[in-house]
C-alpha cells in the first residue's frame, strides 16, 4: 500500500477522525481521501484474501 494511501487509512481507522479532519490536516480534498480509504480497502482485501486461501489449505487441506 503506498505510503499516502497508508497515512489517510490510519487516521480514519486508528486515529477515528473523520474524512474532512484528515483533508484538512493532509492538504488534501475530501475526495482524495476517498480515494485512498478506497484503496486502502481493497489492497488489504486483495492481500488478506492470499492469507485466508493459505491458512484454509493448511487446516483443511
């Protein structure tokens, strides 16, 4: 996940601020942080499901 992308998704997820705090302290419009939470969303989506068909085929297979 790129650092930015990184960045924007913590703050909404660990740090709880909402998308118009993070585009104000970042810099950036409200839509940009859409964009990255996004595809933040989807890079840990797309990696965790590597993780699941692993640990499936390790217990069941």
């Amino acid at each position: 996940m790129p650092n930015e992308c990184r960045r924007v998704f913590d703050k909404s997820r660990f740090e709880g601020k909402s998308y118009e705090e993070i585009s104000q302290e970042l810099g950036i419009s409200v839509n940009t942080v859409k964009y990255h939470i996004k595809n933040a969303l989807a890079s840990l989506q797309m990696n965790l499901s590597k993780y699941l068909i692993t640990l499936l085929l390790f217990f069941f297979g």
